[in-house]
C-alpha cells in the first residue's frame, strides 16, 4: 500500500490527494506536524511534502512525479502537456496562489492540522517571507482585487473541466490551488466555480478537512 506524507492545507499535497481519489488508489494517511523536519530528512533528505512511500519501500516527492508515477495508465491525461502548457497553467496557479496564500493562511494556521508548536512554527516561516499575518488580514481587499479577475479567467475556461470536457491533471492542479479557499469568511466562489470544484471532490472521493484522519 501506498503511504502519503502530507500537510492538510498546502495545495501540492491536496494535488496527490485529489489524484490518489480519482485513481481509486488505496493509501495510508500519514499528517505530519509542520515543525517536523526530521521525518521528511529521513525520507528524502529535505523538508518538503508530499512524499509517498510505495509498497517496494521507495520514497518519492514533487507533486506532479509521484502523480505521474501513480498513473500509469495516464488516466488523468498526463501525457498530453507540452511543456508550453505546463509553463502556462504553472505561471496561472503561481499568479492564484500568491493572494490565496496571503489571503487564506491567517486562517489555515487555526485548523486542526496545527497544534501550538507547529503553528508557531508555520507562522514565523511565512511571515519572513509574506509580512505579518495581522496585516495580512488588514490588507485583504488588496489580495481579493488581486484574485477576482484571475477567477474570471478560470471560470471562462471551464468546459465544463478546465480546457477540456473531461477531468485531466490540469483540473487536479488548478482545484488543489482552490480548495484552501473555501476556509476564507469574507469569500464566495461563482457559482460555476462551486460546482466546478463540488464535482471534482466527488469524482475524488475528496473531503478537506476530514478524509485526512483516517487511515485509508
């Protein structure tokens, strides 16, 4: 069985998540504290989920590779991105990320998945990098200006998936950018992109914030 090493809010490890649903694959749950580094180190050398471990014993992390290694039937239609796709919805989730982020993580670090050690430490990582999360919040119409017209161009893009009748990577790369912010209070998604995403977690058997604790 598949072992899944895993953050509940970070958007590449809802990616796998997302894909091991869709693919029907079983797999053990493991969440791991965001201060914990020595149980990444140990695995790959480096402190960054996701990581899987097969049933062979190996260990694989980056998102996209352990997706791709999964689907070795190319259910999800990997094959079919060029490099000039993968560059372009790479350049359109790094454009949605950035406010999410800033949006979504004064929020996140209040969630079950942190305790008072890991979201100290969570905390204190990302405000070296994105300012105080008080200010933040106090900034937050700034980030949803932001964010607002790169959702209308999502939305003109469903067809009913995004670029495509069917559900693909793109659309397992694009929700899993999404998802985190359905925990924002002051946000509603379109009602396309509500349904867009409530179909996606249906065909991946997905639950945010509860599939997690279980051991699959």
């Amino acid at each position: 069985m598949v072992t899944l090493y895993h953050y509940i809010h970070c958007p590449f490890c809802v990616r796998v998540r997302l894909a091991l649903g869709f693919l029907k694959i079983n797999y053990q749950s493991k969440v791991l504290p965001y201060h914990d580094e020595k149980t990444p180190l140990a695995l790959t050398n480096i402190k960054m989920l996701p990581i899987i471990t097969k049933a062979d014993g190996t260990h694989m992390n980056e998102s996209l590779d352990i997706i791709q290694n999964l689907d070795a039937n190319d259910i999800l239609s990997f094959k079919h991105l060029n490099a000039q796709t993968i560059e372009s919805l790479g350049k359109m989730l790094n454009s949605l990320g950035s406010p999410i982020h800033s949006l979504c993580m004064p929020y996140w670090v209040y969630t079950k998945e942190f305790d008072e050690k890991s979201r100290h430490y969570f905390q204190s990582k990302k405000e070296k990098k994105r300012g105080l999360f008080r200010n933040l919040i106090l900034n937050k119409d700034k980030y949803l200006n932001q964010l607002i017209p790169l959702l209308e161009e999502v939305e003109n893009k469903l067809i009913p998936y995004y670029e495509s009748e069917r559900l693909s990577i793109k659309d397992i790369m694009l929700a899993s950018h999404l998802w985190g912010l359905y925990i924002f209070p002051e946000f509603q998604f379109s009602i396309k992109i509500n349904t867009y995403l409530q179909e996606i977690k249906k065909q991946c058997q997905f639950e945010y914030h509860e599939d997690f604790w279980s051991e699959n």
